[in-house]
C-alpha cells in the first residue's frame, strides 16, 4: 500500500500473487518505482499507472531479497535469495549481467 504522508491518507494498494521484500524508487524519475518479489521477479511502477506493472524484470530463480538503483537511474541491482546478484537495465526484463556468490 501507498501511503500520502502529506495527507496521512492511502493511494493506492496493489496486490500481487506473492510477497515482495523491498522498493526502490527511480532517482531520476521519482514517479517510477521497483518492487522485488518472492516469486523470483521485479516488477517497475509507474505512480500515475498503477493497476498493472509498467515492466517485469525476470531472470532470479527464486525470492528477491534486495534492490537498488544506480545514481543515474538507468540500472538497478537485486540480490536475491538464490545466491545471485543482478543488474537490470531499467526499461529491460532481463539482466545483462549475473554474479554468483557462496552465500548471501
């Protein structure tokens, strides 16, 4: 759920099949958001859109556990519970690169 700190009133709830664990907002377009997901995706929002994901970013094999954006806005990083970390770019739905590690 969305809330409006200005006027402590909800926006918007959006509901998706499974949990998500993190949200990271855009630094260069403040109105676009992502939300890491249980089942393995990202899904981008647009603020003034928000009954369906503006994209999908697909490639983790299982829960997405963390996101962050580059400074510039253009990419973002997730971790995720499947000893990965991926950078997407922002308007692609697949990664272009993947790092595995031992543990997370």
């Amino acid at each position: 759920m969305l809330f409006d700190i200005n006027g402590n009133t909800p926006l918007k709830k959006i509901f998706l099949k499974n949990k998500s664990a993190c949200i990271c907002w855009n630094p260069h377009e403040p109105i676009n958001f992502v939300v890491g997901n249980e089942d393995g995706n990202c899904y981008t929002f647009d603020m003034w859109k928000l009954d369906e994901a503006k994209m999908i970013h697909k490639d983790h094999v299982n829960a997405v556990l963390s996101v962050d954006f580059a400074p510039h806005g253009k990419e973002f990083v997730t971790g995720s519970y499947d000893k990965t970390v991926r950078i997407f770019p922002a308007y692609s739905g697949w990664s272009r690169e993947v790092y595995h590690t031992k543990r997370m």
